[in-house]
C-alpha cells in the first residue's frame, strides 16, 4: 500500500491507547514506539508528519534537521525543555502542547506537599514505623505568607487554594498579570523581598533559557 500521501503519526513515549484510537480516527497512520531510541527516531522521523513526545524523547536540533516531511511536534505534557524550539521554528514545525492539562493536579500536589512539610508528615511516619511516639504537629499554615515564583496557570491555581487556607500571597514574575493576582488576593514583590517575607517558598516558574541559571 502506498502511504505516501497520509499522514502519519509516531508516538514516541507511552501513552494510553484512545489517544491512538483518536489519531487513527481522524485518518491518521500511527506507529506507536514507546521505547524508541534517540539513533533510531533520528533514522525513522523523516517518515513522518507528526511525532508526539512526553518527557523522554528528546526531540534535538539533530533529529530535526532529518525531519523533512514533519509538520507538527505534539508534546503530552506542558513542559518543551526536551524539544529544540529554535530548530522547529526554522523549520516551521509547529510545537503543539496539552497547556492546562495538568494545572488542578499540579496545584492539588504542590498544596499537599506544604502541608506534608508542615506538619512534618514524613519524619513523623518514619518515627512511627520505628515504634516511637513523639506529640509533634508541626505548624499551620494558616496566617503564613506563600511566595510564588512563576505566577502562571499552575501558579494561580495553587494561590487560590492556598488562600482559602488563610495564607497571604506574594507572587514574583517578569510577566505581570494584575487581574490574576488581584483575584488571588496577593501582590507582586521583587524576588528580594519575596524570599525575605515568605514561610514557604513555590518554585513553579516554567523551565528555559531565562529562569534555568
């Protein structure tokens, strides 16, 4: 059968079967190599319109310039480190992410980490599976002040329940957002000021070539 003229799809990472089922759906050829290595997506990727990523595949600048029928990098995920955006931009390939996707669940876990650490949770059960008892509750949070560096999506999301905790919120981020943070109750502060005033300090700006020193 000639292939030539469908577009075709490899996914390069493992992911469930619909997102198959709704590629194929759509008239999509799909490969679903889920253990592809580095040499052999560089040898197969000139065979393809699309490949889609989460964050194992590296996608370089090398494996890229193969890609000469390769129209769309889809990652499963929010994250583009593992991609070289400057490469498909020459290119013109269009990067695709699954942006929001994730924000209630990362939120969700970054609140349960602090009050994880909080309330000293973990040496608190490493104690007790070693057969000592010690009344330690740790300390609330509520009334403490949350710094959030990186003021986007996950960042929102995560002030907002924080706030329903009673924690105060300083955010830092180049990009201002003045009605996020008026709806989160908190202000902007320089990274100074942020790291002198906060109980409990959350990292969530997005990885690059600006925040990564």
């Amino acid at each position: 059968m000639d292939h030539s003229k469908e577009l075709a799809a490899l996914v390069c990472d493992p992911l469930d079967s619909y997102l198959m089922e709704g590629l194929a759906s759509s008239g999509i050829r799909v490969s679903y190599e889920p253990a592809i290595t580095p040499d052999e997506l560089g040898r197969k990727v000139k065979d393809y319109d699309i490949i889609v990523v989460r964050s194992r595949t590296k996608v370089t600048g090398d494996i890229i310039s193969r890609a000469n029928r390769l129209k769309i990098i889809a990652r499963a995920g929010i994250g583009t480190d593992n991609i070289d955006l400057d490469s498909a931009e020459k290119k013109k390939i269009e990067i695709v992410t699954a942006a929001g996707s994730s924000t209630d669940s990362v939120a969700e876990l970054n609140t349960a980490l602090a009050v994880d650490l909080a309330r000293k949770i973990p040496l608190l059960n490493q104690r007790s599976k070693k057969g000592v008892w010690v009344k330690d509750t740790g300390t609330e949070l509520h009334g403490k002040v949350a710094g959030i560096i990186g003021f986007g999506r996950i960042g929102q999301a995560t002030a907002q329940i924080l706030r329903s905790m009673g924690m105060t919120i300083v955010a830092h981020d180049p990009v201002k957002n003045d009605q996020a943070i008026r709806t989160a109750g908190g202000k902007y502060v320089s990274m100074e000021e942020l790291f002198r005033s906060s109980d409990v300090i959350f990292v969530l700006a997005a990885f690059s070539g600006d925040s990564g020193g």
